[in-house]
C-alpha cells in the first residue's frame, strides 16, 4: 500500500507543479483521474491494471474511462489559461 500512495503522491505533484495557475478554475484532482495516470504510466494492459487493484475488468475499464474523460477535459481548461 505504501507503494501505491507513494505513486499517487508524484502524480499530484507533477500536476500541482505544471505551472502557477488559478487552480479554482480547474476541475479537482479526483481518485479516477489518479488511477488512469497510473494506469497510463505504468501498466501494459487493462488487466494487469484489474489485476494489480483487484478490479474487474469491466470495473477497471469504466474507473478508466472516467478518469481519462476527466484528465483530458483537465488539460483542456489549463490550456486555455
């Protein structure tokens, strides 16, 4: 478990660190969008991700689904800072 805060705890980072901007106009950092950064950075497949958190796999694809959607909507406003 320690390993896993230790991950989310550099995504956060990175995403605090992106630049100074008014996060009040940025949607918050959520658990969903976390896990697809971690799925994103350091998974092969939807499996090992399942596997890894002990999700289902239809369980992991919508968990993937929503933090992706939310990640790129993310970028989005910061882009348009």
């Amino acid at each position: 478990m320690k390993q896993l805060s230790t991950r989310i705890d550099k995504i956060i980072n990175n995403l605090k660190t992106n630049k100074e901007v008014n996060y009040k106009r940025i949607p918050d950092i959520n658990m969903n969008m976390i896990l697809y950064l971690d799925y994103f950075n350091n998974f092969l497949s939807v499996e090992g991700f399942a596997n890894y958190y002990n999700y289902s796999i239809t369980r992991a694809r919508e968990i993937l689904a929503q933090g992706k959607e939310q990640h790129e909507f993310r970028v989005k406003q910061l882009n348009n800072l």
